[in-house]
C-alpha cells in the first residue's frame, strides 16, 4: 500500500512509519525539515524505494497538494498525525502553533478530495486522536485521569475534537458524541466524498517499548499506551481493506 503521512518526525507518526515500512509498504513522509528524518527511515530504506521525503508547511496549500502529487498514482491511505508543541500556561497546556489540528486538516481535506476525485477511487484518511474526547470519551476515562483531561488537556483535546468533526463532516456524518457535534462550525457537507477513515484514539502516550498487545475498542477505559504500540496498531489495524474499525473512532491502550 502506498502511504502518506504528515507528522512523521516524531511520535506516534514515527513510529507508525517505521512499523509501516517494516511491513513493506510505502511510506511518503511530509516532513517540515527532512534533514532531521529518523534513523531507522533513512538511508537504505530510501535507496528501497520504500521511504520519500516531501519537505513542506502543513498550513501551505501548494506544499499539501505537491505531496499528494508526489505519489506516482496518488495514495491509497494519508494518515495524520500533525501535533504542536506543549506549552504550560498556568495549569493547563496550550499548543504552539495554535489549532494545530484543526488548521491543518482545512488544508488537508479538500486537497485529499481532489486526489479522490482524480483516482477515481476512495483513500482511507487515519487519523491519530486521542482518548477522552467529548462527554463520552471523558466518562470512559479511568477516574483518577478525570482532572488531567478536564483541565490540563483541555485546548490541546478542544483541537482534536473539531479535527474529529471535521473528518466526519467530510464523510457527510455527525459526530457520534453529541456533545461535540454541539460544538461544531462547519456545516455537514451536501456532498459527502470521504467513505474510508479511522479516527485512531490512544490512551495517555508514553515512550515504553512496543508489546504488540494492547486492548482496542469504540468504548474503552484504558490508562496508558506506547507510541510505539499506537505505531503498530496503525501497521497492522488500520492498513487491512477490511478492518473492522472502518468509519469508526476505536480507543487503544493497555
């Protein structure tokens, strides 16, 4: 499979890269600095054909839709993992550049709906979101988790719940959480174009080693997960044609 990912440089972006190409496929990243691509994606993997670099803004719509051109015949999944940068702002976290998320994806989405129209077929989107999202999400949270989500998280998980919205706004559905359907901007489109897309939801990010084994579901009650288990989840789950996660938001963690 031929794959496009922005937000590879670090995280669960990387690590889903790296799993990616261990299993073989072909892996675009859209890379800010290219200079600084991770060891494990560079020089042999590139000689395979196996690993390009696209160096371009995610905020710069000529940068975006040179990476989709890059891929001789288009994508056939664009995976998401755009973040910003933490930053303590009293006693919560506010992201740098702000919106992230959400800024990105108004650029991503209707390039990506031109590269459909041209293929002629869909392109699966995966996304990486988080856990707790929405009244849903935040009850399904484990208890002692409840505070830091409410407060700490609160601006970084306001992003990925209107980048949520607006994926499936592209696919011409609401929000299966009321409660962030109530928060949306945009209006479902007339013309829904996006039929293939998971929305990857870890729980509390850590740095440990890949296990492999991990629980997912729609609802979950999950503490932590490994970046590089979220990696792995993205290689084996999210690539299969007929994954059972398909149009669904899915919840990770151990």
């Amino acid at each position: 499979m031929k794959v496009l990912l922005f937000g590879a440089s670090r995280g669960c972006g990387l690590e889903s890269a790296v799993q990616l190409v261990e299993a073989g496929h072909s892996v675009t990243l859209f890379l800010r600095d290219p200079s600084k691509l991770d060891a494990r994606l560079s020089s042999d993997k590139i000689n395979s054909g196996l690993v390009a670099t696209v160096k371009g803004d995610a905020f710069n719509d000529e940068d975006v839709r040179a990476a989709f051109k890059s891929v001789d015949g288009g994508p056939d999944m664009v995976i998401t993992s755009i973040g910003g940068t933490p930053v303590m702002s009293g006693l919560s976290l506010r992201l740098e550049p702000p919106k992230i998320c959400e800024r990105a994806v108004d650029i991503l989405l209707p390039i990506m709906k031109e590269s459909v129209q041209k293929r002629g077929k869909p392109i699966r989107l995966t996304v990486l979101s988080s856990s707790g999202l929405g009244k849903i999400g935040h009850q399904e949270l484990p208890l002692p988790m409840k505070p830091l989500y409410s407060w700490v998280l609160k601006e970084p998980h306001a992003d990925k719940e209107q980048l949520e919205l607006k994926v499936y706004h592209a696919a011409g559905l609401k929000h299966p959480d009321a409660s962030i359907e109530a928060n949306t901007k945009p209006e479902p489109t007339a013309e829904p174009w996006l039929s293939e897309f998971i929305l990857v939801r870890p729980a509390l990010l850590t740095d440990g080693a890949r296990k492999g084994i991990y629980r997912a579901d729609e609802h979950l009650k999950a503490w932590t997960i490994s970046r590089a288990d979220v990696g792995h989840f993205v290689a084996t789950e999210c690539i299969k044609p007929a994954t059972q996660w398909l149009n669904k938001p899915v919840t990770i963690g151990y």
